[in-house]
C-alpha cells in the first residue's frame, strides 16, 4: 500500500512540476532576449524533481522543458532561434533542444544523491547550480561544433573566436541570470523537500 501510496506522490509531484515548467517556460519566451536566447526560468522545478524524486525524474522533467522550448520555437515564440537552427540543421537542432534540458535534470538529480547524505543544504545548492551549467555549457559547445557560422560574425565583429564569443556575448548574460536566480532559490528549494518529507 505504501509503495503504491510513494508512486501516486512522485507522479502526482512530477505533473505539478511539468506544469510549472510550461508556464514558466511559456512566460520566458515574452521576456526580450539577452544575446539572442531567451532566458530559462523553468529549471527550478526540474531541481526540485530531481532532488525530491531523482536523477531519472530530473531527466523527464528536462524532457518536458524540451518539449516546449521545442514546440516554443515552432511557434516562433523564441524570436526565430529554433527555427533557425532547424533550417540549417534540423536534426541537431531537435536533438539540442532536449538532449541539454534532460542531461541538466539528470546530472542535477545524481548531484544531490551523491551528497544529500553528506551534507543536505550543500546537496540542493550544488545541484541547484550544476543544473544551469550543464544546460548552458552543452548549448555552448553544441552551437560551438555545429553552428559556428550563424555566430562567426558577430564573433568577427568583436575581435573574438565562436567559442568567446557564444560564452561572453551570446550565452553569458543569460547563464549568470539562470545561476543567479537557481542559487538564490536554493534555500526555498531545501525549504520544499523538507516540507514533502515531513509529510511522506
């Protein structure tokens, strides 16, 4: 009965936090880019996910904020970005769009595992952190390896190679402001899963 009563808790938990991230992700795609790329504000409760219920939870959360950061750029909501790195390669740019998000879920979730044991308010702050990192350095190294040429002007304009220019101009601003709000959540984050453990 308990484990049945574990199962409704994690999936009812995991469909209020897909919810959470369409809307939040729905709403970042109307705030004015910064370099070109919008802000992701939905990678809270993909840290949640993965603290509360795991690194594989982390990763369908991340396959979600995929999903509609995906079906976002169809729309054309993302100013065209999508749309542009499907014409030019529309494989990689499928595979880009969620393969970053699920690695940050999951990579996040087996952060915490490793170190909630070891130290709790050190575990939620370094997946909080880790979650931005890995979502932005892939996307870096992604657009790096497979669509220099759509930043080689601009990375020509200001002196600089790609890979300069992606992590200073183009995803920078960007990065700090998704590690700056996951950091600054962080405590409300431990505050959360104290909350859901206290009345598992």
């Amino acid at each position: 009965m308990k484990s049945i009563q574990s199962k409704i808790r994690t999936l009812t938990g995991v469909a209020l936090l897909s919810a959470l991230i369409i809307v939040l992700q729905i709403v970042s795609n109307f705030i004015p880019p910064i370099g070109g790329v919008t802000i992701t504000l939905s990678l809270v409760p993909i840290v949640i996910g993965a603290a509360m219920f795991g690194p594989l939870t982390g990763a369908v959360l991340g396959f979600v904020l995929g999903g509609i950061v995906f079906i976002s750029g169809l729309l054309g909501w993302d100013g065209g970005f999508v749309l542009l790195l499907l014409k030019i390669n529309p494989y990689v740019g499928v595979f880009i769009c969620f393969f970053k998000t699920i690695a940050a879920g999951f990579v996040s979730g087996l952060l915490h595992k490793i170190l909630v044991n070891k130290n709790k308010t050190l575990s939620v702050f370094a997946s909080s952190m880790v979650c931005p990192i890995v979502n932005t350095g892939l996307f870096v190294l992604a657009m790096t390896a497979f669509y220099s040429s759509v930043f080689s002007q601009g990375a020509s304009d200001n002196g600089t190679s790609v890979l300069v220019y992606l992590i200073l101009v183009v995803a920078g601003v960007n990065f700090i402001v998704e590690f700056l709000i996951n950091t600054i959540l962080s405590p409300a984050i431990l505050r959360i899963i104290d909350i859901v453990k206290k009345n598992k």
